[in-house]
C-alpha cells in the first residue's frame, strides 16, 4: 500500500482578509503542475483520490482522477487548519482500507503534509532523499501493514 500526500499546485495570490480563499483557484502553473502529477502517477494503480475542499487542492488531483475514471473524495480532515489529529486517522483509515497492491492520494495544503510527514517520521518511517513543502509537490508514503515505514519527495515544476 502506497499513499501519495500532494501539496496543491501553485494559485493565485493569497489574501490573508479574504473569507473565500477556500475558492482561490490553480494559476497557469498550477494547472500545468497538475498535470504532471498525473503523468508522475500515470502508472500507479491508485485506487482513491482524497482531497481538501478547497477549489486549488481539488482542481490539483482533477486531471489524475479524469484519467483513471475516479471521483475526487472531498474531505474536510484535509483542509487547511484541521487538528493534525483528525488528518492522521483519516490517513490510517484511507491505509486500512487498501488492499495490498493499491495506492491512494490525498491532496492537501502546507500546514497539513508537513505535520503528517514528521508525524510519520517520529513514529519511524524512514525519509529518503531529500524533502521539501514546495506547491505541487509529492511525498510518496510507503506503508507495511498500518505502519508507514518510508517517505519519499519529489518536487513536481510548475514551468
């Protein structure tokens, strides 16, 4: 079981006052960063695709789920601001729910992969490589049983 924690792409500039950054949508690069996720994970066989309900993180995993024939799982244990907590057992249930040879993604924002990385981290999986929270970028989280035992970066361009 393999699950892919996306950060969303590159959108457009943030408005701390803004009571609807939620609906700020992916830039042009974005959108092309997008695009290769799905090629990245083209031969993968992914099985779900999770992601925040803000319109960047799904707009991030659309053109992966267009291609496998699989509805975006909006969830709101992926949103910005949610208690890391809340985030972790969605992962651990999304991993119980796998079979052996199947992958998942989860798309969500910059405060929430960081925790769930070094969250993984402390309870032993091994980073490999090196890491980083860039947009659009993915951390491949190799699991054995319930235990995520690897995590893996890589930085998606956005041009």
């Amino acid at each position: 079981m393999t699950i892919h924690l996306i950060r969303h792409g590159k959108a457009g500039a943030r408005h701390e006052s803004d009571p609807l950054d939620d609906r700020r949508h992916l830039s042009g690069s974005g959108r092309r960063q997008a695009g290769r996720i799905a090629e990245m994970l083209a031969g993968q066989p992914i099985v779900r695709i999770l992601s925040s309900s803000a319109d960047r993180c799904v707009e991030t995993v659309t053109p992966l789920a267009e291609t496998r024939g699989l509805a975006v799982e909006v969830h709101p244990h992926l949103f910005e601001g949610v208690d890391i907590d809340r985030t972790w057992a969605l992962l651990e249930s999304v991993i119980a729910s796998l079979g052996d040879d199947d992958h998942a993604v989860l798309c969500s924002h910059g405060d929430i992969i960081p925790d769930l990385v070094r969250r993984a981290q402390g309870r032993g999986a091994e980073i490999t490589g090196p890491s980083g929270w860039t947009k659009g970028s993915v951390w491949t989280l190799e699991t054995f049983g319930p235990e995520v035992v690897r995590a893996t970066h890589t930085a998606v361009p956005s041009d």
